[in-house]
C-alpha cells in the first residue's frame, strides 16, 4: 500500500501510533525534571522545565516546539510567493502554531533545500523577509541547515515559550461553541486572485493579496485566550473545514458550522460573491485561531478580545472529525473534505 | 551570481551575517530569563535557563537546539541506505551534534518529505530505525511534519540538554592538541564496500557496512569531555579534515594533522590500504567527536577516557582554516578540500 493510499490522516495515525506505543521513555529530559505536557497531534509539542521565572506567577513555564514545511510546486511557487513573501511565510505559519498553544516563539532554526542555481541576491531577500517577521515577532533565528535539493525546500523548527497550560486540541465537548478570532478566506481569495492573472491595483485587490503574502500570526490573542481560561484551540491554516475536522477528531466529537455566520472581509465579499464561502471554508493560510468553550465562557472571551471573534458552530456529539456545513435556511452539507490532504488529489 | 558560486561556507557566512546583524532580539525568551549562550555557527545553538535542576549542582542548565537534514540523491540513496538505516542515521547525525557540545539529547520532531507513490511499510521501517535509536539513547519523538515531495527528505529538529557550558567551536588556541575519540574513516570504508558491490559475508566487510549504517553518537564521552574542563570540541560528520577546517575557522586558527597517527580499524587498512588516509581525512558521517586543548590538559583527559582517543595534530597560528597534512617524514599537503561543500562538485 502506498501513502496516497492510506490519506495523510492515516499516515499520521500510523506513524503517531508507532511513536507513542513503542517510546520507552524521554528519560534524559525526564532527568532535568521536564515534563512532557503535550505529545504529537497538536500545534506544538510542549514540556514544563520546572522553573518559574516571572515574579507572582506561580504557573509551569511550559517550552513549546513545532516544525512546518514549504515545498516548491506543493506549497507555493515562486510566480505567486516571492523570495521575501517566502522567508515571511515559512515562520508564519509556526509563529502562528505557537500562538495556537498560547505562547510566544522564541527560538528557530532554517533549513534551506536549494538547487545549486540559486541566486544569491534571492536568499538575499528570502531572509530579509525572515528578518522582518522574526524581529516583529521577538524570535531569533539561531541555527539552520543547509542542503542542495532538486525543489526548493525550507523548513523551520521553532520554540516557544509561556506561563501557564498550553491549549490543546483535545478538549473541546458537546454543546462547546466555536469561534474564530479573524476574518476567514482573504489569503485564499489573495491567492486566487494572483492565479488569475489579476494585478490590478485597488484596496480591494492590494488587501487580498497582502492578506495572502503577509499573514499575521495571532500571538497576543493567543495569550488573551490563556489568560482568560480558554483551554481547546488551534490555528486556521489548512482552512476552517479541515482544521476544525482534526480539531474535532482529536477531541472524538462532530460540529456544525453556521454557513451565514463565517466572518469575511466586505473586499473578499465583494470580489468573490460567489466563492467567498467556498474559500472562508477552504482557503487556508489566514492563519487566525479557532477556540472553543461552553457558551457563557466564550461570550464572555470575546467581549474582551480587542479584535473582536466570531461565533462560526457547535460542537455535537457525533462521528469524531464529522463536519457539517448549515445554511441560514437548515440546510445541511458535509464540510470536511474540503481542505488540503497532502498526499491526495484536492478533489477526491 | 549563483550560491554554487559562492561555495557552501559563503553562503553560510552571508546569511549568517544577516541574521546576527539585523536582529533586534530575542525578546520573548528574555522575558522568561533565557540567554543565548551559543549562537549560529556551532553544532547546535544553545541557551541557559536559569534554573537548577539536580542538587548541589549549581551549573546553569543549558538547552540545546539543532537540525540536520539528509536528502535523497544527495545525503543517500535508498540502494546504500535502506529504510531502517535512514532512520536510524537521520536522528544520528542529530544526537552527534548535541554530543559534540556536552549534552544529551531529548525531544526530536521529524520532518518527512515524500513522493505520494512511497509505500507504506517503508514508512514502517523508516520509523523502526528512529524507534531503536531514540529508545536507546533517551530521547522521545514528540511530533513533525509531513508534505509531499518529488525527492525523499527527512529533517530532524532534536533539543538538547546539559548543565555546565556548552563545548564550542571558537575556543581553539595555537599550541593546543587535537584529539578525536574514535577511529576515523570506517563508516566511508563501509560505503565505498557498497558503492563497489561488495556484499560479501566477513568480519571486516561487516565491520565496515556496520559504520556506515548504524553510526553511534557519543554521548556519553561528550558528557565526560565537559566535565573534564573541555571548552572546544566539535563531531566529525563530513570528514576530520573539512570538520576540523570548520573549526580552525570558527577559532581564527589553523591546523597540522598528523597522517600517521590517523586512528584507523585494523579491518580499514586491511581492506583499503591504499586509500584509508583518504577515508580517514574525508570519509565523513564517522561521528566521533574532535576537541582542542592545552597538551597536558588533553593528555589527562584522554587517560581517563573509557575508549581513549587519539592525538592527530596541532593547533597553530596561521590563515583560519588552513589545515596541513603532515606525514611521517615532515611532507606537507593541504588538506582542507577534501571535505563535502554542498553546492560544488565534489572534486572541485
């Protein structure tokens, strides 16, 4: 069997599965008294290191660790992704994996998958894109690898670090509303917009693909949502649909999503009329967080979050992953499948 | 111009430069007390953490942070490294550069790029590799990535950690020793066996495929090598003499190397007597580790080492970087080149 076989839910299973059973122990960090606090199958892995470093604070110091990857002609292209936009990307999308815990990225170590022929001056700019994120976001790029590749590859491997539990995909229950704390579909609609030749200059035009090429990383939400007893969350990068769907699953529970109350932007609406559901469902990339509760402490939340969030569904028991989409009328559709399994084709 | 213009140090030394430069901090890990102890150019990055955790110890603990990445074609083929052997070299090379700076290793997350057509039960095997070898040198897989890929890549990202001072490579001074704690050159012996189509049953072809495929970090010599007082000590992953050059250039050194006192397997100079100095000095992935210090300091060291060492050169003032090969009748030969720049030809 084959791995476009088994799905990459499989493959991750079954990998998870190996990993999880046939570990006999992180016994040197177990010796300098870390505690593993959260294992594979969430944003980030997370450990307590047993020291308290903030005055008045006696919660765990938890360190969090996440790795993602960018792979020419899977992940992006260089017609639609820069060289800068790419060196931001590649730590967004971790920056915001740690933002999903509740934390704050600390430390990141590059890889770079190159062909021989690059061009200096693009790893030039690849890294002033770095730069630019890492210093907005307090991190500091300490180490890296670097190997010739036929595509061109970069993965990045970053730390973080906060006070207090790390939120986790695992908890969310029947009756939990969801919520997400952005707008949905804009970097989708960027995207899509570059795909179709479309480099017309207006607001409405500039804002979807900034929103596609420099995505924001919800950090100081993330440390709102702890601070305020938020305890299941992730971050929306694969698109609503698929993300609340591994959600769901590493909790054993279903969710409705309100069809009619997704936020989107009033450019994404009036760009897209017709898509704009289709791409806040399956778009991907907006990099905002997803977090759930039960409804008088997720109110209560998100009259304390500056930005604001929006109530999208409702956790139910049911079929653990199951997601399904409700109109304004009642009507219901299954919503799962529409974002991104790595390994099959979009449309199976 | 290209990067494989540049050559593989320039690159390093280019990015690099940036990321020193243009950061403006790590701020987020300094608010919970860390402090970047190692920083870019070393086999991992380090920071302290400001707590104790063993008693009557009252060293800082340091963590540690490294990557290493093995691509397909490249790093490997699947014809001289199978499965099993990838997993277990992939997390190797990983746990050596934490043994090179003193620590032990402990959590790891795995990156797997892959072509959507890989099967299944090599996936299996691949992780039986990685399973063994964590379990036996204490460390826990803790979570990853998985993106479809033309090529096969795996990235591990592996923390560390230690109390006392993480060993460098900047800390060599003319007039040190050079001492490696392993024989040199039989992990590269076992590959030129299988390049060569020897698949014969022997002692020593065993030996020598044995190198190759299951390479054993050294841990626990790096945690005695701290202990003893050593500062400056780095693994021989890409040869003694490319590794060595790496760190005469860190220190602002340069290097002899004496041929004949080369620590070689008597099963390598049987088999190869021709070329074993060749092995020795650019074999690479031996995984032994090399340190520098004052002549008694690293004669006493060596006497109380389980396996010993041996002493194969000196450390001198001259261009930083250069290293000479000296033979038993004072010939002199550069030695710097035979190592493995990523982006050039290898015979360049």
């Amino acid at each position: 069997m084959q791995i476009k076989d088994l799905g990459e839910f499989g493959v991750i299973d079954l990998l998870a599965g190996i990993v999880m059973s046939q570990r006999s122990g992180s016994g040197n960090a177990r010796s300098f008294s870390f505690n593993l606090t959260v294992d594979n199958g969430d944003d980030t892995a997370a450990w307590s290191i047993g020291s308290q470093s903030r005055p008045g604070d006696d919660r765990p110091v938890n360190e969090l660790f996440t790795t993602d990857t960018m792979v020419e002609g899977v992940h992006f292209t260089l017609e639609t992704t820069p060289w800068q936009d790419l060196g931001w990307k590649s730590l967004a999308s971790n920056i915001s994996d740690v933002a999903s815990m509740g934390g704050l990225p600390s430390y990141a170590l590059v890889t770079l998958g190159l062909p021989s022929e690059t061009e200096v001056s693009h790893l030039e700019s690849l890294y002033t894109g770095m730069m630019e994120i890492s210093n907005e976001y307090g991190l500091a790029i300490v180490g890296g690898d670097m190997v010739r590749s036929p595509v061109v590859f970069i993965t990045v491997a970053l730390t973080g670090v906060m006070q207090g539990r790390p939120m986790v995909r695992t908890g969310a229950r029947p009756g939990d509303l969801i919520a997400v704390t952005g707008h949905l579909g804009s970097s989708g609609g960027g995207l899509k917009l570059m795909l179709e030749g479309d480099s017309s200059q207006s607001d409405e035009a500039d804002f979807l693909r900034d929103s596609h090429r420099s995505p924001r990383p919800e950090v100081a939400v993330g440390q709102t949502l702890v601070e305020a007893g938020i305890t299941t969350a992730m971050d929306v990068s694969d698109g609503l649909g698929d993300d609340l769907s591994k959600l769901c699953r590493a909790s054993g529970v279903s969710a409705n999503i309100f069809a009619d109350r997704l936020p989107m932007h009033p450019f994404l609406r009036s760009r897209f009329p017709d898509d704009c559901v289709d791409l806040a469902l399956g778009g991907g990339e907006d990099y905002v967080l997803l977090f759930t509760g039960q409804p008088a402490k997720v109110n209560h939340v998100i009259s304390g979050l500056p930005g604001g969030a929006a109530v999208v569904g409702e956790i139910l028991v049911g079929e653990p992953g199951k997601i399904t989409l409700v109109d304004a009328e009642g009507a219901e559709t299954p919503a799962g499948s529409r974002g991104w399994d790595h390994f099959r084709p979009a449309k199976d």
